[in-house]
C-alpha cells in the first residue's frame, strides 16, 4: 500500500532541494505505481528487464522509468525504446551496446556511470581509476558514441548504520563527481547527476551532495 501522505511530505521537501525523488517499484503491483502516479509522481525505478518491460506496456506513456539495476549487454534491446535513465553502467562494453540500440530508435539514452564506494563485494561498480581510464576511452572514441550520453554518477554505500563510514562513502563518490565534471568534457550542462541515497540513508546522502535519491519501501512497504 502507498503513504500518501508521507510521498507528499517527501516530494515536497526534495523537490525545494533540488533533487529528484525516483520511487523503487520493483516487485509492486502495478496499481501501486498509478496510485503513486495519480498523486503527481513521474520517476520510477525498476531492477529487473522483463518486469520494468511489462510495467511499461501497462502504465502511462510520460512516466520516466529508470533502470537501476545491474543490466546485461543483451537485455539493452528491450529497454531501448523508452528508458528514461540506465543507472548503473560499469563497463564500456555495456555503454556500447546502449549507444548501438539507442541508434536502432533514433534516441539518445542518459546514463549513469557506477562507482563503487561500499565495502562489499555484492555490490556492482568501477574504482576510481577504472572511471578515469573509462573516460580518458570514452572522450577518444566519442565522435562515433552519438546515441548515448552520460549525465553523471551513481553509488550505493555501504548496509551500515555508522553513520562516519556512510558520511566518507558519500563524500568519496561527491568528489569524483566534482572532478569529472571540472575536468572533463562533458562539463556542466549535461552531466549534472549525483545519484546517491536510498530508503535507510538518503538524508546523509543529500547533505553530501546528492542530487538524486532511490526511495522504494519508505513509499511502498516493505517487500
């Protein structure tokens, strides 16, 4: 069941920050989803190719879907036409692949490149020096990269309570974020995206920089 009342009082307050508030739908039905629609809410996120495809075919047209899982090469395709932003894109094989299918519908999808920052191996991501040489490869080769763009960063901290230890995680993926957008070329005006911060720990994130939050079970229960 939706909180009305706490997405009105969440969306409120994130959009006076300035930051996107993209609801976690996975797994919930779809009449969650447009009851959360109804209310105003336009950025979903979904972890599973073939769930987020069926959702899409069902709910309205101008909902921006968000894939935020970990996504392979050869289920690309099948989000191409309408994904609005792919979070987690750690590989340039994977980048390729997107920019290819984007072609085949005359689009260009942003992305998010994922930075691992927690102190766990489960989860997905590239270290600092692995996002520099992705960079330093993607400015060679991106005159022939036309379809697909990226907007910035995205980290999921660590499953812990410590507040110093998040607080460092956070500040870890903030100053990479500064710097590729200081140096590179992408500059200002497109890459713009700090995305950071779940259920458990986006207030942390947001006072360190954040810009862009994934809540799921605070707005639709738990799973």
């Amino acid at each position: 069941m939706v909180n009305k009342s706490l997405w009105e009082k969440l969306s409120k307050e994130l959009t006076a920050m300035g930051v996107t508030l993209v609801a976690v739908s996975k797994t919930k039905p779809v009449e969650d989803i447009q009851e959360l629609y109804d209310l105003g809410q336009r950025h979903f996120g979904e972890n599973y190719v073939q769930e987020l495809v069926s959702k899409q075919e069902t709910l309205p047209a101008d909902i921006h879907w968000h894939y935020i899982g970990h996504l392979q090469s050869n289920k690309v395709k099948y989000i191409a036409p309408f994904v609005h932003l792919i979070h987690a894109v750690d590989s340039f094989k994977l980048l390729l692949e997107i920019d290819k299918q984007a072609a085949k519908f005359k689009r260009t999808i942003d992305v998010l490149l994922q930075l691992h920052i927690a102190d766990e191996d489960t989860k997905f991501g590239m270290d600092e020096k692995e996002i520099f040489s992705f960079m330093d490869y993607y400015t060679a080769q991106r005159a022939s990269l036309q379809h697909v763009r990226i907007c910035g960063l995205m980290g999921m901290a660590s499953n812990v309570e410590n507040e110093t230890k998040l607080r460092a995680e956070f500040s870890r993926l903030k100053n990479v974020f500064i710097h590729l957008k200081e140096t590179s070329f992408l500059g200002k005006e497109h890459f713009n995206t700090c995305s950071m911060g779940m259920s458990s720990d986006y207030k942390i994130a947001i006072e360190e920089g954040s810009n862009m939050v994934r809540i799921g079970s605070m707005l639709f229960g738990s799973r």
